[in-house]
C-alpha cells in the first residue's frame, strides 16, 4: 500500500437504514467501511457505496443510544445513522472478508484501494456488550471533523 492511498480513518461501522429508536429486527443493519481521506468521506456496504461527500459539508448529532456509539451523518437532506460497533445480537457480523469485498467496492466506485484491511480485526470488533464498544473509533472521527 503507497502512502497516497492511505485513508485518515477506516473503521468499521453499522449503518441502520431504518435510523429507528427501537430495533425489532436487527437483520437490516449492513456491516460497512466508513472511511475519511482529505476531508471526503465514503460510507460502503458490500451492496455498495450508500454515501460520500465532504465533511465539511455534513451536519452530525450523536444521539445518546443505550450507550452505544451513534452518529446522525445528515447529507443532502438525509440522516445516515452508523454505529461504530455490533449494535445488536441478531445484527449481521463483520466477518474475515467484508472489509476486503467493501475495499473491492470502493475501488469501483472510483475512490482509492488503500485501506488496510489488516488494521480491521475481526477478533478485535468490539460489541455492544463490550466495556467500551467502539466509543475509542468513535473519538477519532470526531477529531477529524471540521
């Protein structure tokens, strides 16, 4: 991987279509890559990129949820919701090769290959049942915003 490929965050995240406040069915959550590179962002899923844009231009809320790292990503008058850990026990796990087949996808969407694929432990995902389940991504990102 060259170092102009690099991204400035990559993490691994759950997007909830639904943006609900009480889950019901946990099956619609898409394990996806959320990743910032010079101010740009992408949000992708193995279905596909669901959303890029600016940072800069992006409003963000972080709702309290059960204690759960949330952000609202609002852009071009939607809200993106996206956790940056396992929300849930019947949500969709992030498995050895999703973060390898979003890379691919990405890639095809025209933004660059280079994320570190080995940076994303699965062994290492935090949980919803974690002591800190994802608030240390979460911190991160925030850092990084405008």
């Amino acid at each position: 991987m060259e170092v102009e490929d690099a991204y400035d965050f990559e993490a691994p995240v759950w997007w909830d279509p639904k943006v609900r406040r009480i889950v019901l069915d946990a099956s619609s959550f898409e394990p996806c890559l959320f990743l910032v590179r010079d101010g740009g962002f992408v949000l992708a899923a193995r279905s596909g990129v669901i959303c890029s844009g600016d940072l800069g231009r992006a409003r963000y809320s972080w709702p309290e949820r059960i204690d759960l790292p949330v952000c609202d990503l609002a852009l071009g008058g939607r809200v993106y919701r996206i956790y940056f850990c396992h929300p849930h026990p019947q949500a969709p796990t992030f498995d050895g090769d999703t973060a390898g087949e979003i890379t691919e996808v990405v890639t095809r969407a025209g933004g660059p290959g280079g994320v570190a694929t080995r940076r994303i432990s699965v062994m290492r995902m935090p949980s919803h049942t974690s002591l800190n389940p994802g608030q240390k991504r979460m911190q991160r990102f925030r850092a990084l915003l405008p």
